[in-house]
C-alpha cells in the first residue's frame, strides 16, 4: 500500500503542476480544480503513507486516495473528452475525500501511538 500511495503522490504532485500550467491558457474552469485537488492530496497523501500512524489512518489513507483518483480522473476526462461518460465519479470522488479527512479527525481524536 505504501508504495501505491507514495506513486499516486508522485503522480497527483506531477499533474497538479501540468494542469495548473495548462489551466492558464486553456480549459481554467476543469483543469483549475484539478490542480487545486491533486496539488492539496498529493502532501497529505504522501505523509499519511510514509508515518509510521494506528490502523485508523490506513481508513483515511484509502479514502484520500480513492477520492483524489475519482475526483480528477472525473476532470481529466470531462476537459479530454469535452464530457462526462461517468458523471458521477467527481461526485463520489468529493464524497471519499470528505470521509478521508474525517477519518484523519477521528484517528487525531482516538488513535494512539504504539
């Protein structure tokens, strides 16, 4: 896991950039947002993967990654393809984003270090 979390970071903090450049010429209104989730999920992404955390933070490591996947492939493929073939994937990417932080809280107010 650790390793699969550590290349989506790389992958997200890459993109992130790209489309945070490409966002200045063309397409601001997808690619904006996708710089902004990728370039905000790829730190804590990372850090979460490499902390040596409780098991409560693996809940959240899976959440901030699921949802960072659907969230900007959801943009990735809208800006490419000019449509959404699955429109619910941001939706629920969002959705997953929201349960992995929460799960940071509940592992901030409970887990204990071993």
């Amino acid at each position: 896991m650790e390793r699969i979390a550590i290349i989506l970071a790389g992958l997200l903090g890459a993109s992130g950039v790209a489309a945070a450049a490409a966002s200045s010429h063309a397409g601001a209104a997808l690619l904006g947002p996708y710089a902004l989730i990728a370039l905000t999920h790829a730190p804590a992404i990372l850090a979460l993967a490499l902390a040596a955390l409780p098991p409560v933070f693996n809940g959240a490591l899976i959440a901030l990654m699921t949802g960072s996947l659907l969230f900007c492939g959801d943009l990735a493929l809208r800006h490419l393809l000019g449509a959404a073939p699955l429109p619910l994937l941001a939706p629920a990417g969002g959705m997953a984003l929201i349960l992995g932080w929460s799960l940071l809280i509940v592992g901030g107010l409970f887990a204990r270090r071993g």
